[in-house]
C-alpha cells in the first residue's frame, strides 16, 4: 500500500491516521509521512489485498490518498 503525499493534510494528521488505522508505529509512521512528503509517495505496507482494500476506504475516509499495487 502505498501513500501519497497532498498539500491540505498536515504532518500530525497523517502520523496519527497511519499509527490509528495500521500496525505501524508512531516512528516508523513518521518516516513514511516524511518519505511522502518528501518523494511524492512511500510504501506503508504490504498485505494481501482484501486488506489493502479496506485500508483504501478507511484512509479514504481521513482525507488521505493511498494505493494498492501488486507484489512483485
């Protein structure tokens, strides 16, 4: 799953969405929000896809933009 960086969330918005809806952890989650921000986009996880779906909504839901790719 990957994150896309936008020009309307700020910094702590996107950590506590990525630490509330994920198992990521307040550290690592910061680093993605500054690798999106930084590079336009970042990969959050990896999950099977039906999973991934859900985190699509639920992000979709907190005004964040993300995507699903397939492995490989």
């Amino acid at each position: 799953m990957l994150l896309h960086n936008d020009e309307k969330n700020d910094f702590v918005h996107v950590i506590e969405t990525l630490v509330d809806l994920t198992p990521l952890t307040p550290t690592r989650a910061t680093t993605v929000t500054m690798e999106a921000h930084k590079s336009g986009v970042a990969l959050v996880l990896v999950t099977h896809r039906e999973r991934a779906e859900l985190y699509v909504d639920q992000f979709q839901s907190k005004s964040l933009k993300v995507t699903i790719e397939p492995a490989g």
